[in-house]
C-alpha cells in the first residue's frame, strides 16, 4: 500500500500529521500534542473511522502502516476464502489487553460494493461480544 502526506486544514504540522493510502480508505495519524507523538491506524467503514487495529495508539509509523495493511489482506482473504477460511477470520482478533480489537467487526467502505460481501456480512457479528 502506498501512503501520501496530506495536510489538515486548521492543524500545525508541530501537533498533527496525516498519511492516507492510495484508495483513500486506510489513514495513519500523528498526534503529537504529549511527548512522544502517537500514530493511530484508522480505516473508513462508510459511516465512521474506525480502528484498523487495535484500539489504540503505535509507538512508530511502521507499525501503524503493518496494521493498515495487515486489515486489508485479512478483508481480501474474508471476501475470496471459503468456509473456513471465513470462520477462522470471523473471530480474529488484534491484541491481548482491553485495547484489543476484533477487526472483522466492520466492512470497511472499499468492499462494501462487493457482490460476495452481501451474503457474508449478513453473518457478521454487529459488536463486540465480552
């Protein structure tokens, strides 16, 4: 996935930075209002941004882009694996402490015209079950 620097209206380049992927569905933030500056990976589900990863933020840029990308293959191999493959996926999960995140929750917005996905999504789980 290849990244471009976009800039914020409103914000310094001191306190925010932003990434966004080629597709525009996938974004890493900077946020550096607190010693030392966090990225966050998010990724678009058509009506919000949500976490592509866990629910929290990376301590470099790197680790937020493997994140970014590690959701879409998981995404890609949902939509073209068969049905174990989905059941495998379905439960996947990012992290091990409250910050975890399921992130299958979701469709994000590339996919959601997607024939194959219609049937699939119906099975989904809407939230996160504790």
């Amino acid at each position: 996935m290849n990244w471009m620097k976009k800039r914020v209206r409103g914000r310094t380049s001191k306190t925010f930075k932003r990434w966004v992927s080629e597709c525009g569905d996938y974004r890493i933030e900077w946020r550096g209002e607190y010693e030392p500056g966090r990225w966050y990976a998010t990724v678009d589900v058509g009506w919000m941004w949500s976490f592509a990863g866990k629910r929290g933020a990376y301590r470099t840029q790197s680790a937020a882009m493997k994140a970014a990308e590690y959701h879409r293959r998981c995404w890609e191999r949902y939509l073209v694996g068969g049905r174990a493959c989905r059941a495998k996926l379905k439960g996947l999960s990012v992290g091990t402490d409250f910050r975890a995140n399921r992130i299958m929750n979701y469709p994000p917005a590339w996919c959601a015209g997607d024939p194959r996905l219609a049937a699939l999504t119906r099975k989904l789980p809407t939230k996160i079950s504790r």
